[in-house]
C-alpha cells in the first residue's frame, strides 16, 4: 500500500514531469520513438522501446553521456502502432514512456523487424530476435561487472557511470566478447537476453557499448529507478527474478547458461532460480572479481551451495577461464 508521503511524492513528480512536458513542446521537441531490441516467438513479439520529446532529426545512436538520457522527457501514455507479420497492434508507454507489450505476430526464426510508430508520423523499425521453437539453449547475462566493469554498487562511482561517462570510456571484462562469440557460434540459434538491474534510460548507451566491444546482439532487460504509486523504489533482485520466471514461461523447452559475477545478487538470484527450475538451467557461469573490484562493489558474496548437483555451477576472473570450463561441461 502506498502511505501518504509516497503519495505526495508521485503528484509533485507529475507536477514537474506536466512543466517539463511543456516546456519541451514550447521548444519544439516531438514525440519521437526510441526502438530497442526485443524477441520473440514464432507467434509473438515482445517490444521493446521508449518515446520522449526530442528535437526534430536527432540521431539517436550518436554518442552521449549518460545523464542526457536521464533528462529526456519520456511521453507518458503516448499511443504506439506495432506492426508485426503483417499485423498491426496498438500499444501504450507506462508512466516512464516505455514500451513493453507483447503482441501476437507471425514471424519467422532468426533476426527480423517490427515497426514502431506514433500515429500520423513515421515509424521507426526494431530489430527482434525471434527463437524457434526447436531451440534448447539460451544465454542470460548480467552487465554491471560481468561484460563491463562499473562496481557499480559504490554510490558514487555509479552516479558517474550512469550520468556522466559515454560508453567510450567504459572498460570491457577480459575476455568475455570473445566467450560470448564462441557460444554464440557454438549454439547459432540460441536467445542472448542482457539481463541488467539498471535503468531503461541507459539502454541506447549500454547498446552502443555491447557494439562497439563486439558482444553479441540481444534485447536489455533493465527496470524503473524512482518512486511509483506503489513503491519508493524498484527491486533489482526481484527485477531479475520476475524477468527469468517470465524467460522460462515464454520458452519452456529452452536450458539457459546464466552468467553473472560475484560482487551483488546473482549467485544468489541464479541458485534460487536452479533450485526452483534445474531442468531450465543448462548451466551457472560466475565471473570472479579482482580484489579492487570486489572492495569498490562491497565485497564478495558469502553464499555457500547455490545450485543443485545436476546443475554444473563454473567460476573464473574471466572470459577465458570460464570457456575452458564451459569446454569441459560440453556447453562449447
């Protein structure tokens, strides 16, 4: 239940969100859609994406720091046609202007495109993975300190790599691309879902980072920062949780490799999830933190057994330690 001090919170939120709103039409920005990547089934598509106000022709993929996606001003509610195998969908953004909906659709296995338009504009098209249904191995990965090193957790290091960095000046984990391009060439059909506790605001940057270092393409799960009517603020751990319980429901026959570090929730997370589904989890891949590392994110986990002994549970400083023992488990 929302007490009466969240409740005033949220109305002065939406009194300034109202102002900001606008000011920006005042000043010309126009609703303009920003796709994400998404997936999808062969009768279906989750989509993904964001609408806020922009200037006319700014190129969303240029390079910016990280704190002009948090003053964008997203379009709440704002009407959304999907138009997917030949079918068209209306959807609608949620109070941070995001797009999330699944909508039914005919699409063929492997990458494809859907478009995304406010109605009297033009659309705009995201790219969606869609897996067939023949498929038995996937990939989840974390992000924070597992592809990119943050140590994230230290409050202000992670305000200066949420707000101020460009994705130029983050620094990939050792060998992870590299591990990433063998499974992906060792299983060419499998899901890669980017599985992130940060906000969706940071997706375009996070995008251009996964790029430019040679990871493989996927859809970014990531959450709301803020308060809402309901709560102060969102559960990453329980953020991860809901998105792997919805990951298992949307592919039943699929066993996901799942790679996280050792610095927050996820062998925790990953444990609970192998013990409540062993049969869906091919795998635990858990990349060891330097000592620098682990004292920036607050120490190590202190976890003792996480997994079930069917389920094989890997640990390495890098992506090259753990492909060798992904090798010796016959995942590579």
């Amino acid at each position: 239940m929302a007490g009466p001090v969240l409740r005033v919170v949220v109305r002065v939120g939406d009194a300034i969100h109202s102002l900001r709103a606008g000011w920006a039409v005042r000043a010309g920005r126009i609703p303009t859609v920003v796709p994400f990547v998404g997936y999808g089934a062969t009768g279906w598509a989750r989509v993904l994406g964001r609408v806020v106000l922009r200037k006319p022709g700014l190129d969303r993929f240029r390079s910016i720091r990280g704190w002009r996606s948090f003053t964008s001003v997203p379009v709440r509610d704002a009407e959304v046609v999907v138009t997917a195998g030949g079918r068209t969908t209306t959807v609608r953004t949620d109070r941070g202007g995001i797009i999330d909906a699944r909508v039914d659709a005919a699409l063929e296995p492997g990458w494809t495109s859907v478009d995304l338009a406010i109605p009297g504009r033009d659309g705009v098209a995201e790219s969606v993975f869609v897996v067939d249904e023949s498929v038995g191995f996937g990939m989840v990965s974390d992000i924070d300190d597992t592809v990119m090193v943050t140590a994230l957790p230290r409050p202000f290091l992670a305000a200066w790599n949420s707000f101020v960095l460009n994705e130029h000046a983050r620094t990939p984990v050792a060998g992870m691309a590299v591990l990433y391009e063998r499974l992906t060439r060792a299983h060419p059909d499998a899901p890669v879902v980017y599985l992130s506790t940060g906000a969706w605001n940071v997706v375009p940057t996070l995008t251009r980072f996964l790029t430019r270092n040679l990871y493989p393409r996927g859809p970014l799960l990531l959450t709301d920062w803020g308060p809402s009517p309901e709560h102060w603020f969102r559960s990453g751990p329980e953020h991860k949780r809901r998105a792997l319980e919805r990951l298992v429901e949307e592919f039943p026959g699929i066993r996901w490799l799942l790679v996280g570090d050792d610095g927050q929730h996820d062998e925790t997370i990953y444990g609970d999830f192998a013990r409540r589904h062993p049969e869906h989890v091919r795998a635990v891949a858990i990349r060891q933190l330097t000592t620098g590392e682990a004292v920036l994110a607050g120490g190590r986990s202190t976890e003792g057994a996480r997994a079930p002994d069917e389920v094989p549970w890997l640990s390495a400083p890098d992506g090259a330690g753990l492909s060798e023992q992904l090798r010796s488990e016959g995942v590579l």
